[in-house]
C-alpha cells in the first residue's frame, strides 16, 4: 500500500461508504506511529531502559526521552542517553553526556529531549538525540534501546522514552 494524502484518505470515509479492507491497510500505513517504553526507574550512572519493537520498513522520524516525576535533589550531575539496537548501544545515537541537561542537582517532571529540535526546546533539553547517518530506516524489524547516563552514582529518577515513525511500503 502506498502512504496517500489526508484529502484521499477522507475521501475513504465519506457519509454512506464502506472503505474496503485495502482502504483501511492505506489509513494504517499512512498515519505516523508512536511506541513508549514503559515508565522505568534510572539510577546510578547507567540505566538500560526496557527495548522498544519497531516492525519492518520503518522510518523513524523523532526519538524522545521525558522524566515523568520530580527526580531527588543529588550531587551536581550530567545527565545523557544513547540509543542503539542492542543494549547499551549507539548505532542510533552516539553517546552524549549531557544531551538531557548540563550539571544540576535535581530535574522536574516533564523535563527531557527528543531527536527534533522543537520537542528538544519544549522538554528543556541540552541537546538534540542526533539520528546517526543512515540508521533512521530498517528494512527489517528490530529493537531500539535507549541508556540514560549521569555522571554521579547518586542520580535517580522516572522516564519515559519513545519513537515516532512512520511505514514505507
């Protein structure tokens, strides 16, 4: 299925009409899909959070991490991610120390960073998650894995971490 304009896809849904299974695979496959990880508690100076599937043929277009509660008041610390396909990983985003914030001795609910540069500004973030060259689509499925760094042993918190991408068919 080709991914098709909103204007034909309303075009499927019109008062009295009964899209066709393929129709119906056309809205699928044109829409952008998002997958969270579940909400995972970070400690220390490494934390693998638990993998996200991704099916074949996709693209990703924004990676994101947000603290979902008020982290505990810790010794000034950086706080940063990687993204690979395997644990600890970087095929996706090379290691950045800091890409979620600069030294600090605590972080608030909401604060985070994203691959985008607005979601990056909205959440606070120190720096973009920058997609490393040519590993944004896959052809087959695989599983993308997000590491939040600190620079101190006593950093703790919640998060969240996601994709955003869409199908080529």
């Amino acid at each position: 299925m080709a991914k098709l304009s909103i204007s034909t896809l309303k075009g499927f849904f019109q008062p009295g009409d009964k899209p066709s299974q393929s129709e119906f695979s056309s809205l699928i496959e044109s829409t952008s899909h998002t997958e969270v990880s579940p909400a995972t508690s970070v400690s220390g100076t490494s934390t693998a959070i638990p993998a996200i599937d991704l099916p074949a043929n996709h693209l990703i277009t924004n990676l994101f991490i947000v603290f979902t509660q008020d982290t505990g008041t810790f010794t000034s610390a950086t706080v940063g991610a990687k993204v690979g396909i395997s644990s600890g990983g970087v095929q996706v985003v090379a290691a950045d120390s800091d890409a979620i914030t600069g030294a600090v001795t605590s972080l608030n609910k909401g604060k985070g960073t994203a691959s985008t540069n607005a979601l990056k500004t909205g959440l606070g973030g120190n720096a973009t998650l920058d997609i490393v060259a040519e590993s944004a689509y896959s052809a087959a499925e695989r599983e993308i894995h997000f590491t939040i760094t600190s620079t101190h042993s006593t950093f703790s918190g919640n998060v969240i971490c996601g994709v955003q991408y869409v199908i080529l068919n």
